[in-house]
C-alpha cells in the first residue's frame, strides 16, 4: 500500500496530492492600509439655528360633537367614519332626512314668520345664502324673503313645505361632522343622543409638562412624522390654559393641538406619531455640520478649516438639520467632514 506523508513546515505546508503530485501553499502577510478615511469639505454658512426636542403625539381630529334628537324612530344612520357637509342628509328619522347646517348655536326654536329676531335666524339665513337661495338678506330677521326661501329650500330637499322650519328639522354644527360613533339603533326612538363625530380637520394632539409648556406657543412651527415616516410641517393651533390628569397619567398634564396640511394619508385614528418641538432658535449665526466637529481635551472642539486645525466654541446643537452653531471660523470657510 502506498504511504502518505504529510510534513509541516514554519510557514509553509507540503500536501500529498494525487498521483504524487505536491501543492504548496504559503500565507502572504496581508498589507495594512496606510491611507486614513475618506473625507470631504463644507461650506460655513450664516443660517438660523434651533434647539428641537421630540415628543409621542397622537393623530386625531379637531372637536368633539354630539347629535341630538327629537324622540322620532331612528330610520337611517350614515356610516361611521364618513364626512357629512353642509346641507347633505345626516341622519333620517321618521323617514325623512335631516340635513346639516352650519351654525355655532343649536336650534332651540322654531324659526318662522313672527318670530324675534336673533343669531339663530341670521345662521339659518346664511347658510340658505351659500346653498344658492341668493334671494334671502341675511341678517337676524326672518322675513318673506326667508320664508320663500326655506320653502324652496324644502321643496329641493324634499322636505315638508311649510316656509318654516320646526325642531328637529335641521341640525347646526360649526362644520362638516367626521362620523366616529352611533348612540342609537336604527329603528329606536330617542330623544337623546343619536350620533357623535368630530370636525374633518386632522390635529395632533400632544400632552406635555407643565414645565415645557413655556416653550410651546401658539402659531409655533413643529415637524410632525406621521407612522409611514414621512414629514409634515405643522403649526400649534391651540395650548389648553389648564394642567389635567389623562387616564393613565399620574400627573397633570397640558393639551397641545397641532394643526398639519392636506391629510395625513393613510394614517389611523388615534396612531402615535413624532413631533419635534423647537425650543430655543437663534436666527442668522455660523454654522457647520455637526460632523465636523472634532473633540478636543477639556471637553473643547475644533474643525479642520482650510486644512488647518481651527479652535471652535459651539452653541446651539440642531439635530434634525445636522448644524450646530460656532464662532472661531468664517462664513465661506471649508470644513472637513466624513465623506459620503
């Protein structure tokens, strides 16, 4: 039987092979890099700076509104989630529908010829005016002119032709009603509530310390990402002048309203979202990428500026746009940064 034979050497292996044959195999030291990491340069730039801090917000949407009604038999209820605007049907009772109309002021009256003149009159005439019944005057007088008016108006919707309109004929609420819940079956009699919704007007809702509330003012601008991660730009809308307890916190806590653009897509009610609050801006100071910075002992910094090392004292941080606030440099210097 023919033997094989393996033999080791420093450095280098010798293995039989077939027929005889012999491979050799040696380890070549791998060269080591001299050269250092890529890197590029940046301009220094005169912007404003902002110190931004992130918060969970929740989308939702603007009010809260309860529907009414008058104790007829509930015949028809639109779905949940559907929009209702001026003068569409926003529920059926008794078989006949009753339209919504805009209006601050509940109905609490029937509204006819004879009647005082008041706010009520004058959001019925209006919202006659905008529906196209350019006839009528608006102003707190229910006149001939309304009257002829609520009848055409009452014969186009295919309502009981009377030239006045009784409780429960109309609703008024301040804008298009969101559905988001019914508070009657169909087919049951109420007096009480039947439906309750929302305005159409996407918000987030965001609760905050006290403590942060100071930096949180009215008309302020925010950056909103929605779950998709895309970026919104919003405006605080409203800041609750009162400190509550939500169910689950353990301290009081102050409503902040951010009112977005267009519609937040496809996004959920009530999904959580990112908001970046500024809290402290400083408007046309220099500024380089934060990833210039190079740490220095004694907690200090510096920039390679120009291609030399250039002392630097910083200010404001402002992550999300990647800049942080110097002097020590020029405006139009060059700064290296990281490439890529």
């Amino acid at each position: 039987m023919r033997r094989r034979t393996v033999v080791f050497l420093t450095g280098v292996i010798l293995v039989a092979g077939a027929g005889g044959a012999w491979a050799v195999l040696r380890d070549e030291p791998v060269p080591v890099s001299t050269e250092g990491p890529a890197t590029a340069t940046a301009a220094v730039i005169r912007t404003d700076i902002a110190h931004r801090r992130q918060v969970n917000g929740t989308l939702t949407y603007a009010g809260r509104y309860q529907v009414l009604g008058t104790g007829a038999t509930i015949t028809r209820l639109p779905a949940i989630g559907s929009t209702v605007t001026r003068g569409r049907t926003l529920y059926e009772a008794a078989g006949r529908r009753v339209p919504l109309l805009y209006g601050d002021r509940p109905a609490w009256r029937t509204l006819a010829l004879g009647v005082s003149d008041g706010p009520d009159v004058h959001q019925l005439e209006r919202n006659l005016r905008v529906l196209g019944y350019r006839r009528v005057t608006v102003d707190r007088h229910f006149s001939l002119a309304t009257y002829h008016a609520v009848r055409r108006w009452q014969h186009d919707t295919r309502l009981p032709v009377t030239g006045s309109v009784p409780l429960g004929q109309a609703v008024f609420l301040p804008v298009a009603l969101r559905v988001t819940g019914h508070d009657a079956t169909v087919g049951g009699a109420t007096g009480g509530p039947v439906l309750h919704g929302t305005s159409a007007t996407p918000i987030v809702e965001v609760r905050l310390d006290p403590a942060q509330v100071v930096n949180a003012k009215k008309g302020a601008r925010v950056v909103v990402t929605l779950p998709d991660g895309g970026r919104k730009n919003g405006r605080i809308a409203e800041v609750s002048p009162v400190a509550t307890t939500a169910q689950g916190e353990e301290r009081p806590s102050v409503t902040v309203a951010i009112r977005l653009p267009g519609r937040p897509g496809k996004a959920l009610d009530r999904a959580l979202v990112q908001v970046t609050l500024t809290s402290e801006e400083r408007k046309g100071v220099l500024a380089v990428p934060i990833v210039a910075l190079l740490a220095r002992p004694g907690g200090t910094f510096a920039v390679t500026a120009n291609g030399r090392l250039a002392p630097v004292e910083v200010g404001l941080f402002d992550e999300l746009a990647g800049l942080v606030e110097v002097t020590g440099v020029a405006e139009g210097d060059r700064v290296e940064v990281p490439a890529g």
